[in-house]
C-alpha cells in the first residue's frame, strides 16, 4: 500500500505542478497516470510543438515544458504508478482514500487531486479478429519498457512518430528482429525519424513493409506469428513474439466518471473557491474539471493546483495556520530521501 498526502490522479502539467505547490506546504505527493511517462497530453500528443502562453517562456517545447516541471517537483520526491490506471476509489475507517490501479496497486491518502485532463488515452485498435485474446500474451499497445522485447523478434504497425520511434529505437541492439509494417509509402512522422528507417532498412536491421497491413494473429495462448497483406505480393506469414499496433491514443474519461462525482459533459463540476468537487476531500484540477469561464490552457490548472492545495493543507491540518509565504522568503526546501 503506497501512503501519501495528496494522491493526484494524472501526471500531466497540472499534476506535475501540484507536487511543487503541495510541496512547499510540506505535503508528499504521489501520482498515477495510465501512460508509461509523465507529461501528459504535451508527452504524449504534442511533445516537440511549441507553447507560447507559459508565463515568461516566451517559447517552450511541450515536452520541455514537462522536463521542467519535473525537475521543479524533484526536492519533493513525488512516488509515480505509471502505466496503471487508477480504477476504483473508496474509503477506509480513518477517513482516508484507498485508489486501486487496473494492475491491482493500492495507494491511500486523506486526499485525492484528480488532474485527469481528457480522460485516460485508449488505444486505437484494429480491427483483427481475435485481437483481445492476445492482449498482453504478444500484443501491446503501448510500450512501457523496451527492455521486455530484448532480444525478441518484434513487428511494430503504424505510420506516425511513435511507430518510427520505437522502430529505431528496438532495432538499435535491444530486438533480435523487427518489422515494421505500414498501410501507406509514405509516413506521416518526422523526416529524420523517416530517413533513419530507411537507412536501418537498407542496412538490413529493419524490415520495411509499406502499402501493407496486419491482418490476423496467431498462436497457441501466446502470440506466435502475424498475418500480413500487402499490395504488391500478397499475404505473409511473419513469425514473431510481439506485435505492437501504434495507432495513436484517444481519450475517454474513465473509470472516474463512475466515482459518485457531479459530471457535466465529461467534466467534473468543482468549487471555484478552492476547486473542491462534491465529494469532500477530492479536488479537480486541469482539463478535467468546469466551472463557469473555464478555459483548459495549462496556465489556468497552474492556479487551480496553487489554490486546490492551500484548501487540502487546511483539511488535513484543521488546527494549523497557514500563512502565505514567498519561496524568495522560504526558500524552496524539499524532503529528504
Ligand atoms: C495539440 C494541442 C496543443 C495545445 N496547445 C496548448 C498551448 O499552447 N497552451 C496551453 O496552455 N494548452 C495547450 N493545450 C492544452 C493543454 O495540453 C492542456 O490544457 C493540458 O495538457 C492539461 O493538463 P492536465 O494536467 O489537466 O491534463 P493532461 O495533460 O490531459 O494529463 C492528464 C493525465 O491523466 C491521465 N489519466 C486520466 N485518467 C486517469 C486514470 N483514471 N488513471 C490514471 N491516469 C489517468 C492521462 O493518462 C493523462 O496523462 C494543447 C492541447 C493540444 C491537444
């Protein structure tokens, strides 16, 4: 059981910035993404576009903006369950929050921060038969740690960075095999991720099957081999230990939308005064909450998180006073180990 403070649902901006903000009131954080890293929508879906309304960022990456935000939460050793989501809540007879992760984690804090922005990304899947009986005996849609397919033979589907990506990125020493198949010639990726692939594929290292799709798997329990058409020559039988479909993820709000909270269209109504939702001790931050004027910029979650954690210090300290500080004055002070 992983005990915290402020147990924030998402590790997107807003997420990542609670850590900072709770930290300088001395709270711990702990956070939960389904995604295998933190960032959330700019790691994921934007991560090398450029923000320009992050106060005194004139310009910033998304995916530098999360690197930052990291490394501003750092002094305040936040935990992560990352590539879990976060399924079911209830309470125990101490009045604190039990949070239980699809993979059965269990986490428990008085307060519960859900920074859950569009909802957990589902992936897109195809339309295989018998897809769902290889879920997780072969086939993965997200790959949270290369290391599982060292020296496995690997097919990867798809046209967009993450395919190009993680083909480059097996087929530099970690696979013992990969193919890469994708329905078109043409990638909608980088150029230079575009580039190395041919390269790799030249080189022999990758094999490159365009105009072409996975169209069937096979395997006794355990994913043995794809079934693969291609334009030009037909069907082909490709043995292989993974095939991995990156299709690109798509949104759904979740298992919170089942946790008793007041939602209006997808969102989770909260208190302006401190962003408290309709259950006590949960708050709702970032994209993932409305209220009249809500505008979902990363900026505006930045003030909500600001404010969400002076009202969770007051609920688990009732007796202390807290008085607003400068970090100028403080300084910024994070917890050992
Ligand atoms: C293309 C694009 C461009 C944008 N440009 C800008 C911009 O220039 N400026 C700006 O301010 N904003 C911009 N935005 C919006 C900005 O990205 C969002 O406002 C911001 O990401 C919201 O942050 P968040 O932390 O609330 O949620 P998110 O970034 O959505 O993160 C939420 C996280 O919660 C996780 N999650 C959800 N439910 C669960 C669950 N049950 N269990 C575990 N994890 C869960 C998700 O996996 C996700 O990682 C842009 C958005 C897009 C798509």
């Amino acid at each position: 059981m992983i005990q915290t403070d402020i147990l924030i649902i998402g590790a997107g901006p807003c997420g990542l910035f609670t850590v900072f903000e709770a930290g300088l009131l001395k709270l711990r954080c702990h956070l939960i993404d389904a995604l295998p890293q933190p960032g959330g929508q700019c790691a994921e879906i934007y991560p090398k576009k450029p923000i320009y309304d992050i106060p005194a960022y004139p310009s910033i990456l998304a995916g530098e903006l999360v690197d930052r935000l990291m490394e501003q939460a750092e002094p305040f050793k936040p935990g992560f369950t990352l590539g879990e989501r976060a399924e079911q809540i209830e309470k125990d007879d101490e009045d604190q929050f039990i949070v239980t992760t699809n993979r059965g984690t269990q986490h428990r804090a008085p307060i519960i921060a859900i920074a859950g922005g569009l909802g957990c990304f589902e992936p897109r899947k195809p339309p295989v038969p018998q897809l769902a009986d290889f879920e997780d005996k072969g086939v993965e849609y997200i790959i949270k740690d290369p290391e599982f397919y060292r020296d496995k033979k690997v097919v990867i589907s798809g046209g967009g960075d993450s395919a190009l990506d993680w083909t480059i990125f097996l087929a530099e020493g970690v696979a013992s095999e990969v193919t890469l198949v994708h329905r078109r010639k043409e990638f909608r990726g980088h150029l230079d991720s575009v580039q190395k692939v041919m390269d790799l594929a030249a080189a022999g290292r990758v094999r490159l099957m365009t105009d072409a799709e996975v169209i069937g798997v096979e395997g006794d329990g355990q994913l043995s081999s794809v079934e693969i058409k291609t334009k030009a020559d037909g069907n082909h039988t490709i043995e292989t230990d993974h095939w991995v479909p990156l299709f690109g993820l798509s949104p759904k709000l979740g298992p919170i939308a089942d946790w008793n909270l007041n939602i209006t269209k997808n969102a989770v109504e909260v208190d302006t005064f401190d962003y408290s939702t309709n259950v006590p001790g949960v708050y709702a931050i970032g994209d993932i909450n409305t209220y009249p004027g809500k505008l979902k910029l990363i900026l505006c979650g930045f003030h909500e998180a600001t404010l969400m954690v002076q009202s969770a210090f007051k609920r688990i300290y009732p007796d202390k006073n807290l008085v607003l500080k400068y970090t100028t004055v403080n300084g910024v002070n994070g917890f050992e180990g």
